[in-house]
C-alpha cells in the first residue's frame, strides 16, 4: 500500500512494474489526490484496491468515513461484509454456505467485520461535495502554485548564496551582489527577526507589499539552471559538506572538494570554481 501524498502521485509506472512482476497486489492510499492525475489518468485506476478519507481536512468532506473502489467483485464483497458486523447485507448470498435453510441469511456472519455504515446525513453531504470537488480542486491547485512559488524561490536563492562560495567567479559575483540590493527588505533580510517584521507587515497591510517575496526577474541570472532540480542540488552538495566533516577534513579541504564535485556532477558549462 502505497500513499499519494498531498495530491502529488508516486511513481506509478514503477510501482505497477513491480507489482507485476513480483504478483503483488497495489493497494492506492489517495486519501490525499481526489482528482490527482497520472499519463492524464485518475491515480485510482491502477490498484486493486483504493482508499479514500472524507475528512473535513481533505478534498471533500462528509465530516468522517470515506470510500474505497475495488477492482475485483470478490474483494468488494468481502469489504461490504466487514463494514457491516460480518453480515451477508448487499452482496450475492450464492455461494456462501448458509446450513440452517430458516436461519435469516440477512442476520448471517460470514465474516468479523465492523460498524461502519455511514448515516444517510454522511451520504447528503458527500452528494452535494461531489457537485464542488473540481472548483475544490482548481482552489487547492492554485493556493499549492503560490506556496511553491515562494519555496522555489527560496531554493534558487540559498543556491545563489551558496554559489558565493564555491560556483562564481569574482566579476559574476560582483555584479549579482549588484543587483540583489533591490531586493533588500522584499527577499533579502539581514537577519531573521528583520524577516519575521517583515512577514508580519506583509499579513498587516491590505493587499500585501508589491514584490515582497518574490524575485521572479532575477531567476534567469541567479539560476542558470532553471529544471526545477535546485532542490536536489542543494541537497547533494550539503550530504558532500556533511561526509567531508565525518571524515574529520579540515573546512578548506570540505569547501574544495564538494565544488569540485558539484562542477562534475551539474556541468562545468554553468559552474565556474573560483
């Protein structure tokens, strides 16, 4: 069983490769992608079995329960059987052997199970949910594009600080520390108690600050990668800084090695060790 989170699918052609070629069952977590999308199609379509939470946190709500889809009519009888104390209630009672020919096949357990039948309220409010879930969806998609607009931004940056370190030369970085002053008090704070004022008076003034937070016309030349792999990149180069430090070398020899390794890796056309 495996969890799309927060909307975003995991690698499906993997998993499903795996899955067949080991004989596995996929059970798809996508309590978290009502709506997600993998090659253009719903992520439940490739499982056994999916889950879903209609939790009022998530896409659409029917204040608890929830829903699961089943590929195969035996699964999803044994499910409608457990959520409702072990009974024979809604499934085909052929083939279940009920010995006793007066015994009620309604109040016969076939199985353990649970009370988990959700009220007719639950099933109004998911009714009516389902009417909003796209324009649900369109909102959580464009909140999640600002949120991540502010975190790349953040990460090309901490990589352009880096890059004062170990990928520009004097004059590069002459002229790029010459154009961040305008954004001093906007994206560059000299400290954090500066930043969280300036976040505060962000939240405070109606409307917001005009470019607080974002430094989108100095992307191109701060960033000359531009592959949405700064994430990475920043990641791999503080795992080499970390190794260097284990291995007890001294902050010089650190320095030289990870640049000389992150020029290899990303391509000396773009990194320049100083």
């Amino acid at each position: 069983m495996i969890s799309h989170t927060l909307g975003n699918p995991f690698d499906i052609d993997s998993i499903v490769g795996l899955c067949k070629k080991y004989n596995l069952w996929l059970i798809e977590d996508n309590c978290d992608a009502l709506g997600s999308k993998w090659d253009n199609i719903n992520v439940v379509n490739f499982r056994i079995v999916s889950s879903f939470s209609f939790f009022f946190s998530h896409h659409m709500t029917t204040m608890e329960g929830g829903l699961i889809a089943c590929s195969r009519l035996d699964i999803a009888e044994q499910m409608k059987i457990l959520r409702s104390h072990g009974w024979l209630r809604n499934v085909d009672q052929i083939g279940y052997n009920i010995v006793d020919g007066d015994l009620d096949p309604r109040y016969t357990f076939a199985n353990w199970g649970f009370n988990l039948r959700p009220t007719e309220i639950q099933a109004s409010f998911g009714l009516h949910q389902l009417t909003k879930l796209k324009d649900f969806n369109l909102k959580r998609n464009k909140l999640a594009g600002i949120f991540f607009n502010y975190i790349c931004h953040a990460i090309y940056y901490m990589e352009f600080l880096f890059g004062k370190i170990i990928c520009v030369n004097t004059n590069t970085l002459l002229k790029k520390e010459a154009n961040i002053k305008t954004l001093k008090g906007k994206v560059i704070f000299k400290d954090w108690p500066e930043a969280i004022n300036a976040v505060m008076e962000y939240f405070q003034t109606p409307g917001g600050i005009p470019g607080f937070g974002d430094w989108t016309d100095h992307l191109d030349e701060f960033d000359p990668f531009r592959d949405g792999k700064a994430a990475t990149r920043m990641g791999t180069y503080l795992h080499w800084m970390i190794q260097g430090f284990e291995d007890g070398l001294d902050r010089e020899t650190i320095m030289a090695n990870a640049a000389e390794r992150y020029a290899k890796k990303w391509g000396t056309d773009k990194v320049i060790v100083a």
